[in-house]
C-alpha cells in the first residue's frame, strides 16, 4: 500500500524525494490517487493525484470525513457509505466503483481499493488506499452498451431478416422477422438447424455462392426461394458479408435477407405486360411511335420501324431522324409541320390518304398525335399512332352506296315498314306510307297504330303485338289482314307482317312490314260472290234440265226395243223433238244467267 501523500522535508534523503517525484508521475501517468483515512479523528488525507482527479487545488489540512463523502456524487453516496461500514463491521475487502463531483462540477467514475490497518486488539485505526480514474474506460464501456442496446433494438424491429450463421452453415442467430419468414414460432425451433434446409432446392446453388463468397471475405447477393417451416414458398433477397473476431479470422456469416415475394409477382406480371404489348403493337399494322423534340426516334413498333426503313433505305433504330427527305419535299414538311403542332403542344388527329409505296395500294390512315409532358409539365417528346382505316373506309363506302340502294327501294316500294314500341307507337316508317296510306312521315309518326285499325280489328291487333313479344329476336309472325285507315278517310285492306326486333339494339322495336291489298281482297271477293251464284244457277238449272233429258233417254230406249208400230214411233219421235227443242231453251236460259254473273272483265275474250 502507497504511504500517505506528505510535503518533501527538507532533511529528507534525495533517495526519498526521488521515490515522491516518481509517485507522483505514477499517478498522474495512471490517473491514480491515494489517500488514508484516521478512523480516531474522522480525517481524511489526499495525495496530489487524488486533487488532480477532483479538479481542486492541494490542501495541506486533513480533509474532514463528511467532506471526503461530499464529493462522492449523490446517487452514489449511501453506496460508499454503507460499503465503509460493511468493510469495517464484516471485514470484507475494501472494493468499490463510484462516481465522484469534482469541483467544477464534472462527473468521474473511480475504482477503490483499500486495506484496514488494526491494532494489537484488531481494532480498526487507518485505512489506506487508493483509487483510478475510470471515467473514459466506464464511459466506454456504457457507450459500448447503449450501442448494443440501440443495435439490438434496431435488429429486434428491423422488418428484414438478419441472421448470423456458422462457416458450417447452422443458425446461429435470427431477429424476429427473420423467424417471422422461416415461420419458426420461437427461435429454439430454428437456432442450431442447417439453413440449407429451408432453400428451394432448385436455388441452393445462389444461397451456397454467396456464403462461400463471405467465408472468402468478399460481400455479394443473391435471389432465392424458400420453404417455411410451415411450407409456404417465398423469394428472398439477400446479401451476404463475413464476422471477423479481433484478430481479424472470419468466423461466421451475417445477411440481411429481405421478402421480395411481392416484388417478383410484380416483376413477372411487368414482362407478362410487357411481352403482350410487345406482341399486341408489333401485331399490328398500325404504326406506333414517338420522337424527341429534336424529331429523333425514341420508341416504335415493328411496323412504322419497316416504313421508316423503306424510306431510309437502311435498317431504322432509335435515334433516327424522322424527318426524312428522300420522300420528297412534300412529305418532309407536311411531316414537319404534324411534328411541330404536336410538339407545341397541339393535340390533333389527321387523315391521310396515299398510294402506298410499299404495297401500290391505295392506303387511308387516321394518324393521331399528343404530346408527352414530364412531372412539370414540359413538354419532352411526342406519341404518335397511325391506324389503318382502308378496310373501314372501303366498307363505309360499301355501307353508303347500300343505304342508298336500300333508301331508293323502300322509298319506291309497295310495301311500308314501321318500327313500334309494344303499345303501338311508331318510331320510324319508311317513305312509302306517303304513297299506300296517305300521311307524310312526319303525320304516321305521330299515330298510334290503334288510332288508324278498324274498331272491329282492335282486339285481333292487340293479341298480335302480345304474341309477338314472346317470339326469340328475329322471329315472325305469320302475316294476317286487317282494314286500316287511309288519310282520305277511306278504309284500305293491308297485309301485315309483325317481326320482334326489341332487344336489337339498333333496332329497338317492332318491324311492322305491310302493304295494301285492298284490291286483291275485293277481287277475290268478288270472284267468291260470282262462284256462289253459278253454284246458284247450276243447283236450280241442272233440276229444269233432269226432266226433259230424262223424257229424250226413255224415249231412244224405247225405239230401240223396235216393239213401236210405225204410228208409235213417228208419236215418240215428235215427243223426242219437243223434249230436244225443251232442253236448247233451258241451256240458253243458264247461257243468258251466267253472262249476268260474270263482269265483262272475266267474260271477255283475248
């Protein structure tokens, strides 16, 4: 044990004072001070390294007990206090850390030790000990701490997996999301096992470069796939570096692997995407592109890239020009001023119609342009999209000359059509009711189909519409009769067609089709009324005719017999001449009645 600090006396050997300088440097080169305690008087001595520690200024008077306690920091003091007691009471070594308030108001943490001097009745009389400077060591020690309470706080909620595994590959260590991942439901269950076992086997290859790359001190990542302890299937990411101990001999791996599970859908849903755009635009005869501000190419699809080929004369690629001259003048700037009204901000659509250079056919393209703005709003680029329109014009021509084939023949023809709601309102008639019934187009419209039917064929037209709604689209029903109003007041026989079209949507009701035949109908029933009379004549004629038919035929037989005298025969013949002259009157009495029935029309000859 050191010796109490004591002022150099002058009478002392050089040897002494030597031994003091050197204590001196000791202390202050260790941070170290010493001091002895006199239990008789309460007092307390310091040597200087015990006031370079507390920052004060040496006092050649003995420290008073309490004061020597006052400078222990308070929160430590009972501490020290009670520790004294227990040395004192139970003997145990002196062995305590604290910390001290120094005079500018500084905290350092200090280690004592000291030993117990007692007298021949082993009563304690002086202690003596000393004490180090801690501060930097113990504020190491607690930064270290606070280090690894925050790093291990930081692993303890870090989303990503982070794992420490032996050269060997066995876990060694796992955060919770990592055992989260590997669906371990505490760590024992993973701790110890082989991480290789959790790799899809088809990987294994990726897991096992990257852990032989951190063996060899080298950091690398790879992508693979798991298999959870619970058998769910997940694509991780990881990056794999080597744990060195402090000779620098790398002795375990640590990865930060993450869930990317997402990530993958999402990238493969991004190339399915992209691979069906790529062969929906490049499957098209529509031309798809976009250019610069400087009219250089940036994107385009196979088929505009074969046209601006064919007019380069050289495989096109992005970057080209897309004003190109060897198409002549008029096809440069007209191009030119499409590109710029884009680029100025224009948005707009053009037709053009040209003979194709590349087919000698006669082409129509709807060409559309827009610009493209980045996020503030500056204009970067222009899209452009050439859609082929010849088929659709070829057929709109088609469709045209049609209409027109079809207007011409309903305008001009017999029949009428209308379109009717189920309750007989009409939404479209044809031309041709002017010429059958009358009204204009404007005036049937206007109708309803009851204000124009013969009251007595209201009740036959209600059940046709009813009937009618119940057929599939397109089904008809078989054409009927019925008398219909003509605008002059007069009733008209028409013969009408009733067809569901309701559920077409350019339709969007019921095809009436009917035209007049009122003619036909007083014809034919003209000819049933004359068929009746000469039923008439022929039923009452054919009895006048009987009799004297009768007489002739028994008289012929009778002749025939040749029983008849001379006289007899001559009687019956006169008979036979009567009953003959009879019968003549009644033929030209049926001739003369039938002449009467028949109109001169069907009676006349060619």
């Amino acid at each position: 044990m050191n010796p109490p600090s004591k002022k150099p006396n002058p009478t002392a050997s050089q040897s002494e004072l030597n031994y003091q300088r050197i204590l001196r440097e000791m202390e202050s080169l260790g941070k170290l001070g010493h001091w002895e305690i006199n239990l008789a008087n309460a007092t307390v001595h310091w040597s200087k390294g015990v006031y370079d520690i507390l920052e004060m200024e040496p006092n050649d008077l003995p420290v008073s007990l309490e004061l020597g306690y006052h400078s222990v920091h308070p929160e430590d003091r009972n501490k020290a206090k009670q520790h004294m007691e227990d040395v004192l009471a139970k003997g145990i070594p002196y062995n305590l850390e604290c910390r001290l308030v120094t005079a500018n108001g500084g905290i350092k943490y200090i280690h004592s030790r000291a030993e117990v001097i007692r007298n021949d009745h082993g009563i304690p009389t002086d202690i003596v000990g000393i004490f180090q400077d801690i501060t930097e060591k113990t504020e190491s020690i607690l930064h270290l701490k606070q280090q690894e309470i925050r790093l291990s706080s930081i692993l303890q909620s870090e989303p990503e997996c982070v794992k420490v595994v032996s050269p060997d590959g066995f876990l060694i260590e796992m955060n919770p999301a990592g055992l989260s991942m590997i669906e371990a439901d505490c760590p024992e269950e993973a701790i110890g096992q082989k991480v290789e076992s959790l790799i899809e086997p088809a990987d294994l290859k990726f897991y096992q470069t990257i852990h032989e790359n951190a063996l060899k001190g080298i950091k690398s990542s790879a992508r693979f796939r798991i298999i959870g302890m619970k058998g769910t299937q997940r694509w991780m990411e990881s990056t794999a570096v080597p744990l060195t101990d402090q000779t620098g001999n790398i002795v375990s791996v640590l990865s930060l692997t993450r869930d990317i599970s997402e990530k993958v859908a999402n990238e493969e849903k991004l190339i399915r995407i992209k691979r069906n755009q790529e062969a929906l635009i490049n499957g098209t005869s529509d031309l798809i592109w976009s250019i610069d501000t400087n009219f250089c190419l940036v994107a385009a699809n196979k088929s505009f890239l074969d046209v601006l080929s064919y007019l380069l004369q050289v495989p096109a690629k992005e970057g080209d020009n897309v004003l190109v001259k060897t198409a002549g003048e008029e096809f440069y700037f007209k191009w030119k001023e499409y590109y710029e009204r884009g680029l100025s901000g224009e948005t707009f659509t053009s037709y053009e119609n040209f003979i194709s250079p590349i087919t000698n056919e006669e082409e129509h393209r709807e060409v559309y342009f827009k610009p493209i703005r980045n996020v503030d709003d500056k204009i970067t680029g222009l899209a452009c999209f050439s859609k082929d329109i010849s088929t659709l014009m070829k057929k709109s021509k088609e469709l045209l000359l049609n209409e027109k084939r079809f207007r011409a023949l309903v305008e001009n023809g017999t029949d009428v059509i209308m379109i009717l709601s189920p309750r007989g309102q009409g939404k479209y008639v044809s031309p041709s009711i002017t010429k059958v019934m009358g009204y204009t187009e404007e005036e049937a419209i206007q109708l309803n189909l009851f204000d124009v039917i013969h009251p007595d064929d209201t009740p036959k037209i209600k059940k046709r519409l009813f009937e009618v709604l119940a057929l599939p689209l397109g089904a008809s029903l078989q054409s009927e009769t019925f008398r219909a109003k003509h605008k002059d007041g007069s009733w008209r026989i028409v013969e009408s067609t009733l067809t569901n079209m309701l559920s077409d949507e350019t339709i969007g009701g019921i095809v009436d089709n009917f035209h007049d035949v009122t003619e036909r109908e007083t014809h034919m029933e003209a000819i049933q009324i004359q068929n009746q009379k000469l039923k008439n004549i022929a039923w009452t004629q054919s009895h006048v005719v009987r009799s004297p038919l009768a007489r002739i035929m028994g008289i012929i037989e009778l002749i025939r017999t040749r029983s008849l005298t001379k006289e007899e025969e001559e009687k019956s013949l006169g008979y036979l001449l009567d009953s003959a002259n009879e019968l003549d009157d009644v033929i030209g009495d049926i001739v003369r009645k039938s002449q009467e029935v028949i109109p001169p029309e069907f009676n006349s000859k060619p």
